[in-house]
C-alpha cells in the first residue's frame, strides 16, 4: 500500500491550469498535503456507475472518533468538495476513495 499525494494547484489572479490528476488505485491512501482550510478536492468519476470517496476526519471529541465523509460521485460526473477544517482533518487529510472505481483526484488551493 503507497501514499498517494493528490497534486493542489494553487489559484492565482493570471488564472489557473490544473496539474495532471492522479488516478485512484485499489490498496493506496491518497492524501491532501499542507491542507490548510484553503483546498478543493475535484473528483471526476468517468465511469458508468456511480462512486464515492470517504474523508477520514482526525479530531476526537471526549475519546470518540468522528465518522468519516462520504463525498458521492454520480456517474459520468465531477464534483468538487471541500474546504477541509484542519482543526477536523488536519493538515494532512486522508481520503479514502471506492475500491470498484477508478476515479481521478485533483486539487486547487484558493
């Protein structure tokens, strides 16, 4: 199991070019480096079925772990998600994306 960093694009005033996406694997971890409550994740699911993508919170509350965040994906669709609260998901947030589909994973810095 690899440690996959989604690629953030930081967003400018002269516009902004997405980087080339990475696209999710069954068995890695793909992670949003450096997150600091500024990052939208993009998700494109270029399949016919419909898919998902869980973001695992790290903060605990009196010993109990929050639940993850499942970020639906329709099929043949993008959508964005996000901001992600560091004092939630820290500065590194892991997601958690459906083993059944390929999806392609991006990120801007606003």
């Amino acid at each position: 199991m690899a440690n996959i960093d989604v690629p953030i694009t930081e967003v400018t005033s002269d516009g902004v070019a997405l980087a080339t996406p990475v696209v999710t694997v069954t068995g890695n971890d793909y992670l949003i480096q450096d997150n600091d409550g500024n990052v939208l994740l993009q998700i494109v699911n270029a399949t016919g079925t419909a898919s998902w993508v869980d973001v695992i919170p790290t903060l605990e509350a009196s010993g109990f772990e929050l639940a993850s965040h499942r970020i639906t994906v329709p099929a043949n669709k993008t959508t964005w998600a996000g901001p992600f609260p560091p004092f939630v998901f820290s500065s590194i947030v892991e997601l958690n994306p459906d083993a059944a589909i390929a999806l392609s994973l991006n990120g801007l810095r606003i």
